[in-house]
C-alpha cells in the first residue's frame, strides 16, 4: 500500500479533531506514522522510498501518512513543526510521539516493531 497523502481536514476526519477535542483521542483503526515533509526538503527526498517500502512491508499492520507543510500550514502548525522532515508516530494506545530528522530504515522499523505494531519476536530454541 502506498503512503497516504494527508490533508488537514481529512486528519480531523480520520485521525484527531484537535478542534472539537482536547484530549488526544486517535480515531484510527490502524497505528499511522505521519510524514511532515516539504518537496524542496533533501532529506525528506532520501526518507520518501523508505516509507514507501515500509509501507508496502507493513501494509495489514500499519498506514503511512505524508502531509505537505507547504500545503497544509493549519496542520503544521498544530504540531509545532519547525524542521522537517518530521515524523508523528501514532500508536493505536497512548500520546502520539514526535520525532524531528530523517530516521534510516533500521531506526524506523524498530520504532514500528517496538511501539506501534509490536511485534512479537519468536526465538528459535
């Protein structure tokens, strides 16, 4: 599955109506990983094939989410971003965690396996 292209009333729809809602309530069915990210930005470009892959990788587990800041200012600005890219993972329990800069595939698996899928590793005996 290809990452979704986000806007800021479809995150309202879909994943947080910060409007209506103080409390952190995520309306998702799956955990998300959003990608804050601007077309201009060098190491958004390095990560983007990443999260496609991972996005195929984790297709039944997980939804990747791209949101443009150039585009989506409103959004951006609710999350504070100050440099991109910046990633917002979503876990189906608990607070979102945000983190700033460009992760390589080994780090964002683990934050995937670790916090938002976890995974259950079987060891061989």
């Amino acid at each position: 599955m290809p990452t979704v292209k986000l806007t800021t009333e479809q995150f309202k729809q879909n994943i947080f109506d910060y409007t209506t809602e103080t409390e952190w309530n995520y309306k998702g069915e799956l955990p998300a990983i959003i990608d804050f990210y601007a077309d201009w930005c060098g190491p958004c470009k390095m990560i983007a094939p990443v999260l496609e892959q991972l996005s195929d990788e984790y297709k039944d587990d997980l939804i990747i989410y791209k949101v443009d800041t150039e585009v989506e200012l409103e959004l951006s600005a609710v999350f504070g971003i100050r440099s991109i890219p910046s990633l917002l993972f979503i876990p189906m329990e608990g607070k979102p965690m945000m983190q700033a800069g460009a992760l390589n595939k080994f780090q964002l698996k683990s934050v995937i396996d670790n916090q938002l899928v976890k995974k259950e590793v079987v060891e061989d005996e």
